[in-house]
C-alpha cells in the first residue's frame, strides 16, 4: 500500500503550480522593491546601479526561496512554503551607512556587514531557541512598531521630496550667492569670508512638495484603500501593488515617467557578485548588522511555527534550526549577490491560509519566477523609472502596516497588573526616536560607534531587550505568543 503524500510535499500540476506561485510573487513584490529603491537612492547610486540592486533582490529572493522551501542538504530549510524577502528590520542601520557612506564605497561597506551578519546567523542558528526569553511580545511589539515609525519618514519623503539637495523646502538665492561671489572677489578692500561661509538657503522650493506630487500620492493611497476596503479574495492582498501600478500608469501619462533607461536596458544579464567591489568588513558595521540578524531569527521562529500549524507539519528542533540556518545563508548569498538580509514574509504565510494550498513547490515555482523576474534587466528598469512620489502612497500603507504590526503584537502584553511594561515601551520607543528627532545628537560622540547609535531600530531593540531585563528578567516565551505575533501581518 503505497503511503500518502502529505499535502506539504505535494507536487500540484504545472499550470496550478505557475499560477499560485505568481500569486505569491505579486503579493510580496511591493515589499521586495521597496528596500534596494531606498537604499540604492539614499546611497546616490546612478538609475543604472539602482535598477541593478532591484534585479539583485528579485533574484536572491528567488533563489533563498527555492533553497528555504525545497531545502539544501539536511542543515539548510524548513522545507515548507516560504518566500523569502528583505526584512525591513535592516533599513535603518543601512541607510545610516549609506549616509555617511554614499556611493560604491557605503555599498562595500554594506554588503560585508551583511556577509559576516550572515555567517554569524548560521552559527548561532542552533542555539536562537534559547535566546526566545529575552524576545517577548513586550520586546518584539516595540522593535516592530519603531521599525514603522522610522520607515514612515522615508515614505513621506517619497511624497513631498528628500528634505536636503534638490527636493530641499530652501534653495539659496541666486542673488544672495552671486552677491557673496562678488563681495569676495574684492581682495585687498575687503577682509575675505571665514571658512565654511556661505548664505542660508531662503528662497521657497518649487520642486519641494508640489501640489501635483500630493495630489498623486493620495490617488494612490485612495486606489489601495478602496481594494482593501471592498475587495476579496487574492485581489484584497495585492491592493499595495495595484495602486503603484495605477499610480505608474498615471505619472506616465502625465509625463512624469520616463523609459530612455529602460529602454536602453538588455532582456537579459546575469547577476553578477560583488558588482560593487570587494566587500568591506568593518567591526562596529558588522555588530550592527549581527544584532539586525538576531531580531531576524526570532521573527522567523514565530514564522515557523505559524506555517507549521497552517500546514499541519511537526516542526521539530532539527528542522527549525535549518530553517534559521538558511536565514543566516540567505543574508550570506543576498551580500555575495549584492543584496540586504532575507527572512520569511509574513503576508506569504498568510496567503497559505487563505488558499489553503499548503504545497511548498507552490514557493519553488514563486522563488523560479522571481529568479527570471531578476534575470531581466528591463523590470530593474521599469521599477527604477517610477517617480518616487507614486511610491510614496504605497510607502504610507507599507511603512504603516509595519508599525501597525508592532502595535497588534503589543496588545498580547499586560500593562494593567503589571505596569513595568509601560516603562519598557515607553522608554524604547523614546529612544527610537533619538535619530528621527536629533540626527545630530552623536555629533560629540567617538565617530566609531556612529553606526551603532545612528539607528533608532538598534537603539530600540537594545533598549527594549535591556529594560525587559531589568524590570521583568529573562522569563521564557510561549510558542502562543511567538504564532500569534508572526500572524499580526504585515510587511516585514
């Protein structure tokens, strides 16, 4: 009697197996451009460079996706259908980087933080169970509700411009500055200006938050609402992506998008690694990404064992270790390939649930369109062409789920007998805040913990792990609270 195939190891026909695992690709697609557009820009990268680091992500999250859902060797996998994208916990210490840091060189420096990152997730993969204790929903809540908040200011500078260089709300006047050019060319009458002189900028920007700019953000913030809100099904799951579509589709018409770049761009390029040079691996980088990492792993384990009831699979402690092992391998390949750390998405596990298709092939054929999708130079293109203002609707929703996530997972802690929680939170989202309010306040500090300090999700989750610790100690977590916080949703 032949024994019965469990519906996880389900190979389906390839048409289904197609059309579901583009399900999965268009659900997460948002999500996963977002990063290499915020990073690539804030890191002034060329359109050329940026469009690269997008094909980069869509392949690397192919690939850690086949790998994680079929498995590679018995160390590495869970073996059960997961798509892996870039976690949004890595943005902010990265684009602390990438401002101190711009060009190729912050890029070098990046991707060898996340190389070494990576091989410390795979050694310490085994052992991330025991480190559940000092991750409660107390801890994990707050760190996902900063990594909102932070995000949010990259999402409204989408809409109303980058608040320095061209899109600044102050240009100086051009009378101003020619009046100072002229004033110091009298040598000898009058006593030259100090060094580091120059006029205040004065004069009102019009590139600076245009009402048609605003105007298109809220067409699509309004296109995103509106699925949300009456649509069903796979439909309502994709509602973020449907608005930056339409919002394309408009900024095209209105001549705000341009394809000389995508044009000129090929059908086909591999991925090629270490695009930017050879990595860069500086030590207090490498502890800012590693504790990047950590939170990564819990996350995942609460990923885990959400998917192991949806699918009806005994996640045994082997198996839960290969999964975080492939965590840790996939941030290794998405630094040799010129990418950010990868982790389960949360809004894939959802959709098994809602399709109730617990096959993982379904993932492996989402993970091989993925790998296509980065194989084609022109999709890097055609994302990288759109103006960041159609981003900036979404941007509202995605960054905003994000915290609203954290604020789900904290409604699982009790702050009314015991009020210490109040502290923790408080004073960690404070802390969060430092950078966002006061981007200057390490101006006296050593210049080699910058990186460490100029984060406010590190900030957070240092403060949050360390107040946890001090008023509540290191009490153990139940896998109920770790599947409950991995099914809040969200993008991250």
């Amino acid at each position: 009697m032949a024994t019965a195939i469990h519906p996880v190891d389900e190979l389906l026909p390839a048409p289904k197996l197609f059309t579901l695992g583009l399900q999965h690709v268009l659900v997460m697609y948002a999500g996963a451009i977002a990063v290499p557009l915020i990073i690539g820009r804030v890191l002034q990268l060329p359109p050329e460079d940026v469009a690269f680091l997008i094909s980069a992500d869509l392949f690397c999250c192919g690939v850690v996706s086949i790998l994680q859902s079929l498995g590679f060797t018995p160390w590495f996998g869970v073996r059960m259908p997961v798509m892996m994208g870039v976690t949004f916990a890595s943005v902010g210490p990265m684009v602390s980087i990438a401002l101190v840091h711009p060009g190729p060189e912050g890029a070098r420096m990046i991707f060898g933080s996340i190389i070494a990152a990576g091989i410390i997730g795979v050694l310490i993969a085994p052992i991330a169970s025991r480190m559940l204790r000092f991750f409660p929903p107390v801890v994990t809540g707050t760190i996902i509700l900063v990594i909102g908040i932070t995000l949010m200011r990259v999402g409204i500078s989408w809409i109303f411009g980058v608040p320095v260089g061209p899109t600044a709300p102050h240009l100086v006047s051009p009378e101003h500055k020619a009046w100072l050019e002229q004033v110091t060319a009298l040598t000898g009458t009058v006593p030259p200006p100090p060094p580091g002189f120059a006029p205040v900028p004065t004069m009102e920007n019009p590139a600076y938050a245009p009402v048609s700019n605003i105007l298109l953000s809220m067409v699509v913030l309004g296109v995103v609402m509106v699925i949300a809100r009456f649509a069903r099904g796979f439909l309502s799951n994709i509602a973020v992506l449907v608005g930056i579509i339409t919002g394309g589709v408009i900024a095209a018409l209105l001549g705000m998008m341009h394809f000389d770049k995508v044009a000129a761009a090929s059908w086909f390029a591999p991925i090629v690694p270490f695009h930017f040079g050879t990595p860069i691996f500086e030590p207090v980088l490498i502890a800012t990404m590693t504790l990047v990492m950590i939170v990564t792993l819990i996350e995942s384990t609460g990923m885990f064992l959400a998917l192991s009831d949806l699918t009806d699979t005994k996640l045994t402690q082997p198996r839960l270790s290969a999964g975080l092992r492939m965590d840790g391998l996939g941030t290794i390949i998405g630094g040799v390939f010129n990418t950010f750390p990868y982790t389960s998405f949360s809004q894939n596990v959802g959709l098994v649930g809602v399709t109730g298709v617990r096959s993982r092939y379904v993932c492996v054929a989402g993970g091989a369109i993925m790998v296509v999708l980065g194989l084609i130079p022109k999709m890097g293109a055609l994302v990288e062409a759109l103006p960041t203002v159609v981003l900036g609707g979404a941007g509202i929703v995605m960054f905003g789920m994000v915290a609203a996530t954290g604020i789900r997972i904290l409604h699982r802690v009790d702050f009314v007998t015991n009020r210490n929680n109040l502290f923790i939170v408080a004073i960690s989202i404070g802390l969060g805040m430092i950078p966002l309010v006061a981007p200057d306040f390490k101006m006296w500090l050593p210049h080699a913990i910058h990186p460490l300090i100029d984060s406010g999700i590190i900030l957070a989750a240092i403060g949050s792990v360390l107040l946890n610790l001090f008023f509540n100690g290191a009490r153990a977590v139940s896998e109920e609270d770790l599947r409950e916080a991995a099914m809040a949703g969200g993008e991250h």
